[in-house]
C-alpha cells in the first residue's frame, strides 16, 4: 500500500473533532515527510542563513532540524504530542542544535508565527484551511508557506514541485505572504 493511500486511510478513520482538553490535537496524523521531500521543501522556500523557519506539527523534528544544519536558520517545532516534543527535543540537544533550534509543546492554532520567515506543513487541506486566516493574520509581507503534498485553499502557490519518492509523487506547495497585507 502506498503512503498515499495510507494517509487518506488514517485522514479516513481519523476521531472527529471534539470539546477534549486538545480540541484540535486531531489536524493531521502524524506521518514523516521523507527526508528528500524536507530538503526540497526548504529548498524551495529558497531558505536563507538566520531566517526563521516554523514547523507546524513537527513531530520528530526532521524539518527544524534540517533547516539548522543544511541552510544554517533558526527554526522552532510546534507539536501537541507530548512524547514527540521530548524526543525532537533530545535529538536537537544530541546534535547540538540548542542555539539554533527550539521545540514547544502546542496547538498549531494558538501559536505565534509572526516571527516566521517560513511556515513548513504537513497537514490535511481542511487543516490548511482553518489555519489559513491565522498565517494571513500573522506573517509578515514576503513570509512564505511551504505545504507537503496538501495546497492551501484560496491561495493560489506561486510554485508547485513534483517529486517522486517511494514510488509516489509528492507535491510541494509553496506560497508567499503578499506585500502590505
């Protein structure tokens, strides 16, 4: 079974949304971006040295942490799973990335992206979606949104990649804030 159907299989079975103590724990599953597709995406956000890189859901870490070390930024993981954030967290210390690197324990919608030079996603359109109003809100004019395999509606990107890993095309997503919004 490919990846793709894995994930809509998992979107698929996914609990609803409900009044829990995290009522928006449930954006996405939690499903690894190869580490090709990770570097792509950075690559086509066109990261530069001490921008400012966020990870939306960023599970084990491997988008901050390869922001850090291959494009020299500074970059923060937001991520509500507990075990995930202490585990990202362990793997930026054993690397050194202190400086560099931080990982919080959140919810996607309630965090401040301001700061962002770059917003990195591995959501579901629908999550895309109700998180849009917060990213036009927030980020800066020139800031850019970077969404694996999964477009942001209403946005129109101003590039699209294909890349072909494990047998699948991924799509990269890349959108930038317009100036003076």
């Amino acid at each position: 079974m490919n990846s793709t159907l894995i994930l809509l299989a998992l979107a698929a079975i996914w609990p609803p949304l409900s009044a829990d103590k995290h009522p928006r724990q449930n954006l996405a599953p939690n499903v690894a971006s190869p580490q090709l597709i990770v570097d792509r995406m950075l690559e086509a956000a066109s990261v530069k040295p001490d921008e400012t890189v966020y990870d939306l859901g960023c599970g084990e870490g491997r988008i901050v942490i390869t922001a850090a070390q291959k494009f020299h930024a500074k970059a923060v993981g937001v991520e509500i799973s507990a075990g995930l954030v202490r585990s990202a967290t362990e793997m930026v210390h054993k690397l050194g990335l202190e400086n560099r690197v931080s990982v919080v324990r959140g919810d996607i919608m309630d965090v401040d992206v301001s700061p962002a030079d770059v917003v990195t996603l591995y959501l579901l359109t629908g999550s895309n979606t109700m998180l849009r109003p917060r990213l036009e809100k927030l980020l800066k004019p020139g800031a850019r949104v970077v969404s694996h395999d999964y477009e942001v509606r209403g946005w129109k990107p101003s590039r699209v990649e294909q890349v072909n890993v494990h047998r699948r095309v991924h799509k990269i997503y890349v959108y930038q804030m317009p100036p003076g919004k």
